[in-house]
C-alpha cells in the first residue's frame, strides 16, 4: 500500500545508541522507507541501537546505518530527531550532531523533531522566531532559547527564519508527525 511519493528523496535521522524511543525511530524510518525514501540512520557509534518504550522498557534494538562522523549532512534533504529522553539528552552533547543541525537550518533545508528531539535545536541554537511544539517538558527549554512560541497542538510546521521546521509532542502524534514530514520532504 505504499505509493513510492518519495522516491528520491533522502532523509538523515539522528540517535545515540541508547535510549530513544522506540516508536519514534521505528515508525518515521519505516513509513518514510515505505513512501520511497532513502533513509540513513546515524548513531553515535556502529553498535546497535538500543531503543526504549516510555523512556523505561527494552524495544527493538535497531542498526545503524552510519555513524555521525562518518556522515555527510550535505547528502541528505531532511533532518529527522526522533525523541526519547536519553537520547535527547546525550544527542545535544554530540558536537558532530549540532554541527548537523545548524548546517540543515542555514541552508534551509527541513528538520523534524518529535518529543525531547527539540533539544538538539536548542543547543544548536537555532529556534529563533520559531513556532513549535514537544514534550511538554521542554516547552520552557525552547521558549528560553529564544522561540516565539511553544503550542500544545499534535504537529506543527513553521517555516519562518528560512527553514521549515516540523515538530511533534509524542508517540500518540506519529501519524500527523510523519503526515507533515512526507510533505516538507516532498516539497524540498
């Protein structure tokens, strides 16, 4: 049932090797794949990536495809930043990471994040102007790294300040995340 819209297109997705979440790394790579898109998973090192339901419970343990200093952001038209917690958290002190996401935003290409996904945007500082959502936790993270809004609302797109951006809550919100993903991707 998959239509191949995306043949073409690549997508880059960033993940530590622990800790995030199941569903939001499982899911976007699966439709996306499914849709037509060539999707490259980046971790920090070649083990497999363990993932987590709820930030407590083993999931599927996933391979990557690359490691990120091993990667060429400039290869890739969307950046993905699936959530978890751990991940997020470790993921925002990978300097390989922020350098990825600050090349992605100045030269306007779409990145996506879902949950805690945004701090990596935050620490990149890179939410200037912006509109987005996340976990509810992180609100008060990006409304201080200098967005102009934080909205409880299941997927938003902003493209202000020269790239768009798409962001999500949770796991409850992958079909609209992945819905708003497919279309900035197929339209960059």
């Amino acid at each position: 049932m998959s239509d191949k819209s995306l043949n073409g297109h690549r997508v880059l997705v960033l993940v530590t090797n622990y800790g995030v979440e199941q569903d939001e790394l499982v899911v976007p790579v699966r439709r996306l794949r499914e849709s037509g898109a060539d999707v490259t998973v980046a971790a920090v090192s070649s083990d497999p990536i363990e993932t987590l339901v709820g930030d407590k419970d083993p999931g599927e343990t996933v391979e990557p495809t690359t490691t990120l200093d091993e990667l060429d952001p400039g290869a890739y038209e969307l950046l993905l930043l699936p959530g978890g917690t751990i991940n997020a958290d470790q993921l925002r002190l990978q300097s390989k990471a922020l350098e990825t996401v600050k090349a992605f935003a100045s030269s306007g290409r779409p990145i996506a994040a879902i949950c805690h996904g945004p701090w990596a945007l935050v620490e990149a500082d890179v939410l200037n102007g912006k509109t987005l959502t996340s976990f509810a936790s992180v609100r008060t993270d990006i409304r201080n790294a200098g967005a102009k809004e934080w909205v409880d609302e299941a997927v938003v797109s902003d493209s202000a300040n020269g790239y768009t951006l798409v962001t999500s809550r949770t796991p409850k919100d992958l079909d609209a995340f992945v819905g708003a993903v497919s279309k900035a991707l197929a339209g960059s």
